[in-house]
C-alpha cells in the first residue's frame, strides 16, 4: 500500500486540497464501501456523512443500481446525442418532467452540476437575443451563492475563497444580498424579520431589469457558501419579483434536489413558485455516475426553433450528453425512491435530525445550528456572543476534518461550517452514532 501513497503523491493532483498537506496526511485510501460506510485500506470504517460530496443517495453498493447499469452495458455503453437518441435517455427525461415543477417540459442532459448551470445561462442569454432582447445580457446572483467551477458558474457564484484569483476571466454580474438568517445582512433578528434582505433585489430589478437575463438562486439551501438555510417566503418573493420584472427565474437544485430537504426538489416547499429554467445533477444517479440536467418550459424552447439560417438553434453539448449507462443508473435510483418509499420513510426520521442537532447549540463554540430536511449545519464560532469568525490561518475546519477521521466520521467542513449531509437510506441506529460521534468531536475543540 505504501507503493500505491507514493504513487497518489506522483501522479495525483486533488480537488481543493493543498497538496503540501498531504505530505503530512497522505488522503485516505478507500478500499470498498456498503451503505453508509467508506473503508479503508486498514480495515477502519468512516460513516459518509457527507454523501460523498452530497450525490450519495441510497448508501453505497446498492445492488439495483449495479443490476441496471450492468443490464445497460450489455446493449448500448454509450452514443452521441446530437442525431441520435435512446431508450434510457427518452425514459429518464419522461420521468425528470413528471417530477419536476408543471410548467417545465424539456430536458437538455449534460455530465455535472456546474455544466448544468452553463446550459441555464447560455440558454436565458440566447432566449433574450433569440427574441429580439438583445440588451438583456446580465444575471443576479446571491453574494453567497455558489454555482460551480466553470467560468460562467464561477461568474454568477459569491465566494471569494473560491472565485478570487480568477476574477479576472469572469463576465461582470449583479451580487444582492444573501438571506443569511444568523448573520442578517440588514442587520434585523429573527423576531423582527421583514424580509428587508430583498429590498436590494427589489431595487436592482426595478432600475436594470431591462438588462438583466436571469436571477439565478438555490432554493432553501445555499450549498457551499455555508450550508444556509433560508425561509421559504424568501424564494416565493424573489420568484415574484422575478415575474414581475421580466427576467428568468434559474432554481439550481444540483445539491438540493432528490430528497435532500424532505422532499424531491426544494422548491416544492414553495409550490407557487415556477421556475424558467431548472438545474439538476449530484443525486440525479445517487452518486454512481456522472450526469446533469437543466430544464425548461415550452416558451424558452420554442424560441430555439427556426430555419437553420436564423441561427437559433442552441450550439451546446458534451461528449456524454445523455449517456446510456448514466440514464440507466438515475432511472433505477428514482425506481428505488418509489419502491422504497424513500421520501415517506425520510418524514420519521428528519425530525430525531433536527432534534439531535439543537443539542449541538449548547457546545462553547456553536453559534449557529441549522437544518432542512436530512442537510444540517453547525456554525462554529470564536465568540458566541459578537458571532466572530474563525480565521483562515486556523484552519478549525481541518482540525475537525482530522478529528473526525478519527472518530470514523467523514467530516468536510466549510471553513469553520461543520454540516452534514446524510444520506437518504440512513437508519435510527446510524443517525444516533453519527450525531454522538460528530458531537464528542466538536465538544473535543478547545
């Protein structure tokens, strides 16, 4: 195994991980997984409590998933999609449109989250100029947002952490501010909320909305700028705002959707609220394969259809668009969440989460806990009562990381944001050991 450590440090280049530090801690060779455990090379467990990067949906190893995509690879591997088409594909996208929000009725396949993101803003920009809005160039965003690592998703995404040193190649977009409850940007607490977070958007769509494309927003949930969970009545005021200002409202559930928050999408606890465009991936093949979706209405669609020489058509695709394998896992996961009752047996279990999690409010450097569905979230502070930050040079985070290896948990924080994202199949059993081992962990810090 020593061989194989020696080779990683050779050949390897890992995401947002600074390789000097693995010269110290070499990454955790994985051996097998089953369920919710990752193990080793050594023989040791790790509860994957952040669903491997929250795709992870029905545990590790789930024998109707390997049963379809080995059935798929016995006929078709895969095949281009532009001029051709398959069987899984045709299904997938029939079923996608059956779950999805009423108004939304195509399906544009691509490999990842953030590639469906693009496909959300190429496709708002060029509705605009399709139409004769050729003005119409720019998009809002939360200033906490975060919407992957291409340069358009980067361009649209708030965090300077990660987006910094490319400022440079990124397109100019309007940032309002975030509905982020425990650190309100107006200054207001909880008891006093009016919602004045939105004054801001309100404001720039009023002045610029002639200019403006989209208002791109994860629903409830704002990922990777810290796992903030907001109130719905903010998605349903920026979702009339939206309508009424004439710019496309783009809901990115990439991280959010497929059971995450209790329910199948996000938006769901929002129901008025319809998007225009639609953003999917991460659960979408509960973490077997890669695979994306971003999703429309008939309006933004029929404005892609012309003459050839009008030159509408939308000159966008991936290698593996649709791959059949892909399409042949995610059916099988959504077979799962119906044969399983997935969604209704979550509904015992995310109440004993949110419980479990308010005992974490007592810890000397808890200063935030906050949760939705089976995604929760401890913020860690240096002082409870001014809410002061940790800083970089500290790096809490990677203390915890270390501690929680150690305690058989995979804890990945968010800089000094402890969360977890548990995934969907977890067990009474399983939640009580993970929630006592991630508190021992936290309550070790000094």
């Amino acid at each position: 195994m020593d061989n194989l450590f020696k080779k990683d440090s050779q050949f390897l280049w890992h995401p947002y991980t600074q390789s000097k530090d693995c010269r110290k801690a070499p990454p955790v060779l994985i051996k097998k997984a089953k369920g919710l455990k990752l193990y080793d090379d050594r023989g040791n467990f790790y509860y994957d409590s952040i669903s491997s990067w929250w795709c992870n949906v029905h545990g590790h190893n789930h024998p109707e998933i390997k049963k379809a995509i080995n059935k798929q690879l016995n006929s078709l591997e895969h095949v281009l999609f532009a001029g051709f088409t398959h069987e899984p594909a045709i299904r997938l996208a029939e079923k996608l449109i059956s779950l999805a929000p009423k108004n939304l009725r195509k399906v544009f396949f691509s490999d990842n989250g953030s590639t469906a993101v693009e496909v959300a803003l190429k496709l708002s920009f060029q509705y605009w100029h399709n139409t004769g809005n050729t003005k119409k160039t720019k998009f809002v965003s939360l200033d906490y947002g975060y919407h992957g690592d291409t340069l358009g998703a980067m361009s649209v995404s708030g965090l300077d952490l990660f987006n910094e040193v490319f400022t440079p190649l990124l397109f100019s977009s309007y940032k309002v501010p975030s509905p982020y409850c425990y650190r309100c940007p107006m200054g207001k607490d909880k008891g006093h909320c009016a919602f004045d977070c939105l004054k801001p958007l309100a404001k720039l769509l009023q002045e610029k909305s002639q200019e403006i494309c989209a208002i791109i927003l994860e629903p409830l949930v704002l990922g990777a700028g810290g796992m903030i969970v907001y109130p719905k009545e903010y998605l349903e005021k920026a979702a009339v705002l939206a309508k009424k200002n004439n710019v496309h409202l783009i809901l990115d559930e990439v991280a959010t959707g497929f059971g995450r928050t209790g329910k199948m999408f996000a938006c769901e606890y929002a129901p008025d609220v319809k998007p225009d465009i639609f953003c999917i991936s991460k659960g979408i093949t509960a973490g077997y394969l890669p695979l994306a979706a971003t999703l429309a209405g008939e309006k933004i669609f029929r404005a892609f259809c012309d003459d050839y020489q009008q030159r509408k058509t939308f000159f966008h695709g991936h290698t593996y668009t649709a791959n059949p394998v892909a399409c042949s896992a995610a059916l099988a996961s959504l077979e799962i969440f119906e044969k399983d009752r997935t969604l209704e047996r979550m509904q015992k279990i995310i109440p004993r989460f949110h419980q479990g999690l308010e005992k974490f409010r007592d810890l000397p450097l808890a200063g935030d806990a906050r949760y939705i569905g089976l995604i929760g979230a401890i913020e860690l502070v240096k002082n409870k009562q001014t809410k002061k930050s940790f800083g970089i040079a500290e790096r809490i985070g990677l203390e915890v990381f270390r501690r929680g290896l150690k305690n058989n948990l995979v804890l990945r924080p968010l800089g000094s944001i402890i969360y977890l994202f548990l995934p969907l199949r977890i067990k009474e059993n399983e939640l009580r050991d993970i929630l006592k081992r991630a508190y021992s962990v936290l309550k070790s810090l000094k």
